[in-house]
C-alpha cells in the first residue's frame, strides 16, 4: 500500500480556515488537552431547533484528532466511539474538550466531551477514539 501524506490546504470541513462552508473553530491547546466554543447556525440542524447528531460527532472527533496533530506530530482519526447523551439546541454555546489518555509509537488514544452552556455544563456527548500516527510535511 502506498504512504499517505496528508497536506494541509487550509479547507478542512472541522478547522478549515478557507472553508466558507466549515465549523470555524479556534482551539486553545494546553500540553494535552483542548477546547473550543462553538455556537450552531441552523444550516447545522438535524430536527427543528437540534444540532445533527453527524455535526456533534464532527466536533468530537476534531477535539481528539486536532489535538493529536498538534501534540504528536500528525495524526489521523483510525476509530472512534460517540455516546449522545442530550439534544444540542441551536444558537446554545458548546463547550468542547478534548484530551489526549496515551500514545504509543503507532496509536494515539484520546477523549472528548461536549458540555451545554459551559465548560462544567450538562453533557451533551461524549467520545473516546484512536488516532494513527501519520508523517506530515
């Protein structure tokens, strides 16, 4: 199989600063953590007034494999395991976390939680997930 090297053109869908059409999210990075504070627009509904469950899972899964990039020199979302506890209303602010919980040389293994109102608010959703450590030019 050939090596993949991924290329940063600035139009990720999650952290993408030239995507009109993306999250525009601003992370704070800490040693091995995260956050971020997103506020949803109605082109992110699901149900009337709900966040889409696939944006709140986006938002996860930015959390731990944004910060892995960062932190570990690359790296690529390889699984990922979301557990929705509570809707998300539209125009809500939304917390989110991330965390790094170890690393090997190949596998990073993270964490994320979404919180409403607040970084110590009501649980929205909550992940866990493994990202494949990848070259980056």
């Amino acid at each position: 199989m050939a090596r993949f090297e991924p290329i940063d053109d600035h139009f990720c869908f999650a952290c993408g600063a030239d995507n009109p059409d993306g999250l525009d999210l601003a992370w704070t990075v800490e040693g091995r953590t995260c956050r971020a504070v997103f506020t949803p627009k109605r082109k992110f509904q699901g149900w009337k007034g709900i966040v889409h469950g696939g944006i709140l899972a986006t938002l996860l899964d930015e959390a731990m494999t944004r910060l892995a990039w960062i932190s570990c020199g690359g790296a690529m979302t390889a699984e990922m395991s979301v557990r929705f506890l509570r809707p998300a209303r539209l125009e809500d602010k939304i917390y989110i976390a991330g965390e790094i919980v170890s690393e090997n040389r190949k596998l990073v293994t993270m964490r994320a939680a979404l919180r409403k109102e607040s970084p110590q608010g009501p649980l929205i959703a909550r992940s866990t997930g493994k990202a494949v450590k990848v070259s980056r030019k």
